[in-house]
C-alpha cells in the first residue's frame, strides 16, 4: 500500500540516529516566509519539486484523506 501511493521510497531511509549538524543547520537555516534555506552565497527554494526529487515524494495523485483505513496488522 505505502509504495502503492508513492511513498516507497521511505521503506528503505534509516532513521535510527541523532541528529547531526547538517540537519540543525538546515532546521536553523530554514526561512517559513520564502520556503527556503538560507546559505553564505544565497538561497535554495524548497518546492513541491524540489521535495520529489529528493525523497521521492509524488507531486501529485491520491488525496490520502480519501483512502480507506487500512489494517494496522
């Protein structure tokens, strides 16, 4: 079902360590009001694309708020 709606890319990221400090700076870099991250020599824009091209999150397709509740088991 998860790769099924687009998420398959997910099943294999380990997330099993503390943060280090790529991910505090991205955190404390991160500007809400232009969806984007701060660095020395500019800025980079996080967009819908920008999100599927790294995590293989799909842009587009099921509203998952629309799909049946699946068994927990």
């Amino acid at each position: 079902m998860v790769c099924n709606m687009g998420f398959g890319s997910f099943l294999g990221m380990k997330i099993d360590t503390l943060l280090g400090k790529l991910e505090y700076f991205v955190v404390d870099s991160f500007t809400t009001r232009s969806c984007s991250i701060k660095l020395k020599s500019g800025e980079v824009s996080i967009t819908n694309e920008t999100v599927e091209a790294m995590f293989g999150l799909p842009n587009k397709g099921l509203d998952f708020k629309t799909l049946d509740e699946c068994d927990k088991n």
